[in-house]
C-alpha cells in the first residue's frame, strides 16, 4: 500500500472509529426495547430528523451515481432526475411528514410503515401488514446491495484491492454498527453524516473547478460535446465491441447528440414521486419528538438537498472537463468523485472526503438493514406467526433477519460491473409504487378501503417488475420509467376498488378525523 493510500485509510479508519463509538453509546438504551431499537423512542430533534432523513435517503448513489450519470452522458439525465428529487422532498415534508406524525401515533402507536398501514385498516387478518412487510424485504435487499456495490468500488479504486473483498469488509462494518445502536443510533450518525457528505460534495466541487482552471474553462472544455450541456439533448459515447468508449487522438469520441424529449423529462421528474413511499425518510417523520417540529426540519432538510444535488450534478460535468477520458464506461464513470479527491488533496484531507462516500453509504444501508428487519421480526414472526412473542424474542430474530438481508445484499452486489444508479432506480421505484400512493390516499382520502390498499400495494409493485422487465426493453414511449407507470396504475386500483367496496366502518372514520387534530 503506498503512504498516501495508507493517509487516506487512516483518515477512514478514525471516522468509522467514531461512528462505532456512536453504537456503542447508544446501545444500552436501544436494547431496552423493540420501540426503542426500531423508533428511537419517538425523541429526534428537528435537526436530527431532517438530516438523518436525507442522509438515509441519497445513499452512496448521491456522491457516486449521480455525478457518474453526468460524466458519463452530461446534463440532462441527471439535472431533471435531481429536479425531480428536490420538488419530491419538499413536497413530501409539507403534505406527509405532519399528518403522518400523528396518523400514527392515532393509529395504536405504529412504530413501523407496514404496522402503520395494518392498524389504519384496522385488520384483524395481517394480509396489508403481510404484503408490505414482503414488498420491503425485496426491496430493501435490491437497495442494499446497492450500497455494498459503493463500498467495493470504493474501497478497490482507492487501495487497489479486490472488489468482492473490500465490498465484503463494507457489509462486515455495517452490520456490526446496525447490530450494535438501533434506530437512535443511527440516526444520531446520520446527522454527523450528513453533514460530512454535504461538506466532501462542496470540497471537491471547489477543488475540481479550480483544478480544471475555473468554471469559464470548464465549460469551454465540455460545450462542444453534442449535446452534453443540452436539457432536451443527451450526449452519446461512442463505444467500442466490448462496450468501452473510443478515444481518438487524446479525446473521448461522441456520437450526435440524441433528443431528450418531454416523455423522458417526466420520466425523470418522476423520481419525486418515490419520496411518498420511501420507508427510510417516511420513519423520520413518525419518529420525532414533536410534530410541530416538523416545519424547521423541512427547511433544513430542503436546503441541504438543493446543495447537494447541485454539487453532485456539476461534480460530474467538472470531472468529464478536467479529465476526459478517465473513465470508458458508465459503470467506471461513477469513481469520478472519488478520483478527483485523491489525485487533488492531501492523502489525510482526500480520506476525509471519502468518508463522505462512506458516510452515505453506512447512513442507507443501516436504514435498509434495520426496516427490513423490522419488517420480518415485528411485523411477521411477532405480528402474524407468533403473536405471542415477547421483546426478547423480536430483538433476536430481527438481528438474525438483519444478517440474512445483508448477505443476500452481498451476493447481488458480487457483480462489480454493477451501475449503482441503476440498482437503484429499480429498488426506489419499487417503494415509491407500492407504498407511495397508498401512503397519500390513506392519509388524505377517508374513503379509502381495505381492500383497495391491498389492491393498490400489488398492482404497484407487481408493475415495477413487469415494466421494468417486460414492457421497458421495447423501448419508445414504453421506455419511460418504470416508476410513472406503476405510480398511476397503483393510484386507480386504490380509487376504484374503494369505490366499489363498502365505505369503512365508523370507527375508521372517526379515527381519520381525529389524526387531523390530534395534538402530539
């Protein structure tokens, strides 16, 4: 290992040293029972709630996938996805955030998404709490494995090492912290985290601009790439038999640029549409202290996004000015942040800078890990198979369910050839179809039946995996994201299936008057 490798892991190591120390704190209190571990006890602050919200939310993508997206095929792709996801958050903390607060605790207490959906039905038979708690273990193992793909390729390009290992030792770190502090701790972490991944986006961004000789010659080095600084042209590599772009003379070769017509530009704002069913984000919400709180979160919460998503995007179109031909394939393309911090800081100032990558990355992938764990442990074994188990017993078998998740995570993620963005679009698509307008119409929409949330749930994830797989490959208007689609599609089960059910019971009603005002 060479001695600026050697700065940068000691830099890492001190990092991961003090989120290790953030579990351990918190592991006493998290232990003390299942609330705690999965709900923090209801006691985030607004700043807490906010960050850990979006650092759970962006995920390694943010620092990797999204500035390789711009390298790779310049602004157009990227800017509407980050256009998209800054309306969908705002959005989402203005309508969502407060009635869920209360919603949920109205609704007998719910500490978990598929708890929150069972007791607002009031089902007697679990077969909402069965089918989300099944949709959130494929999903979350898909989203997971994106984070582990993070780890390998960044743990490979900065030591040289073998992907699958230094992927491995990442899933190694992550449960081991996840074991340790629960929901609290790792949402104290996020805080911290965010702050870190905020911070290497500016850092390097500033850096990469200056190194490339400002933001004058910046552009001047990419506008003659057809249709790279375009919002309804997208830039085409060039690219070989073995699917690697041409170099000529020095020079990344492109294709003329191909159109980005206004289908593919809601295809991208689409991804806003996700934050409605986003568990990891839609936990925040319920978990803090008071729901009056939730204003100044969404502020802060809203910022911290713009900044973020606006570094990332311009970090992408920096690296393809600076260095042209660093990378030949999109899968390469997504080490650019991580390239630019290496080659231009300081070996112990770079290694903080990819504790940014790695602080997104450990944020996710514990979120991932503990709702999925939750999902099986609290909702399944203690809420449908075994409704007799104590406290004990739930916190066993979610640590062991956590392990599971983890390793079939890894073996997803063994490809290293893996595109994280496409990982996951797929994952965010699957949430934001299956819970996200239930989430809505159960909240807004007193009519709603149970039998058309059941309705509702399958028809939008069933319809994430047969767009995606079936309809999307031919390509044309049916190549639009598989999230549009099966959002709607989900919407008018919910809506029609309700309409011809009988209206819910009294008890319901009054119930979803009362989460309007409920004072908590």
């Amino acid at each position: 290992m060479s001695t600026s490798s050697a700065q940068m892991l000691i830099s890492m190591v001190l990092y991961m040293s003090v989120v290790i120390g953030i579990g351990v704190y918190f592991a006493k209190r998290a232990n003390q029972n299942s609330d705690n571990y999965y709900l923090g006890g209801r006691s985030l602050g607004p700043w807490v709630a906010a960050f850990s919200a979006e650092a759970s939310d962006m995920s390694g993508w943010l620092l990797m996938g999204l500035p390789g997206l711009a390298y790779w095929t310049g602004l157009a792709d990227a800017f509407w996805t980050a256009i998209g996801l800054a309306i969908g958050t705002y959005v989402n903390w203005l309508l969502v955030a407060k009635r869920l607060r209360r919603y949920s605790h109205v609704a007998g207490n719910s500490i978990t998404i598929p708890e929150f959906f069972s007791n607002r039905f009031h089902e007697k038979r679990k077969v909402i709490l069965t089918i989300s708690s099944l949709f959130i273990l494929v999903f979350f193992c898909v989203y997971a494995a994106s984070c582990f793909v993070t780890c390998g390729k960044l743990f490979s390009s900065i030591f040289g090492a073998d992907y699958r290992l230094m992927m491995l030792c990442g899933v190694a770190f992550v449960v081991i912290y996840t074991f340790l502090g629960g929901f609290l701790a790792e949402s104290v972490s996020d805080f911290m985290q965010a702050i870190i991944m905020v911070f290497a986006l500016v850092v390097v961004l500033v850096s990469g601009t200056a190194a490339a000789g400002g933001i004058g010659q910046v552009f001047d080095n990419i506008r003659n790439i057809p249709g790279f600084l375009e919002f309804f042209n997208i830039a085409s590599p060039a690219l070989n038999e073995a699917g690697e772009q041409i170099v000529s003379n020095g020079a990344p070769v492109f294709n003329d640029a191909s159109p980005y017509p206004l289908l593919s530009v809601a295809s991208m704002l689409a991804w806003g549409l996700g934050y409605f069913g986003m568990p990891q984000v839609l936990l925040r919400f319920m978990a803090i202290r008071k729901s009056d709180e939730l204003t100044k979160s969404r502020r802060v919460a809203t910022v911290w996004v713009l900044i973020s998503l606006l570094s990332a995007v311009t970090i992408g179109l920096v690296g393809r000015a600076f260095d042209p031909v660093a990378f030949n394939t999109a899968s390469d393309a997504e080490n650019i942040f991580s390239y630019l911090a290496s080659i231009l800081m300081h070996p112990l100032f770079a290694g903080l800078v990819m504790a940014g990558i790695l602080a997104a990355t450990i944020s996710s992938s514990d979120s991932y890990l503990l709702i999925a764990a939750s999902a099986f442990s609290k909702n399944l074994f203690q809420g449908v198979f075994h409704t007799k188990a104590n406290d004990k017993q739930v916190m066993v078998v979610s640590r062991v369910t956590l392990i599971v998740i983890a390793l079939i995570g890894a073996l997803i993620a063994l490809d290293e050839d893996s595109i994280i963005f496409t990982i996951v679009s797929f994952a965010w698509a699957g949430f934001g179809a299956t819970f996200g307008p239930l989430m809505l119409f159960s909240l807004f929409w007193k009519r709603t039946t149970r039998e058309g949330a059941i309705a509702g749930m399958l028809a939008g994830g069933i319809m994430v995996f047969v767009w995606n797989f079936l309809i999307k490959p031919m390509g044309g208007i049916f190549g639009i994201y598989e999230l549009l689609p099966a959002f709607l599609i989900s919407s008018v089960f919910i809506v029609v299936v309700s309409l011809v059910t009988p209206e819910p019971d009294k008890a319901i009603l009054d119930e979803f008057e009362s989460a309007k005002t409920f004072e908590c």
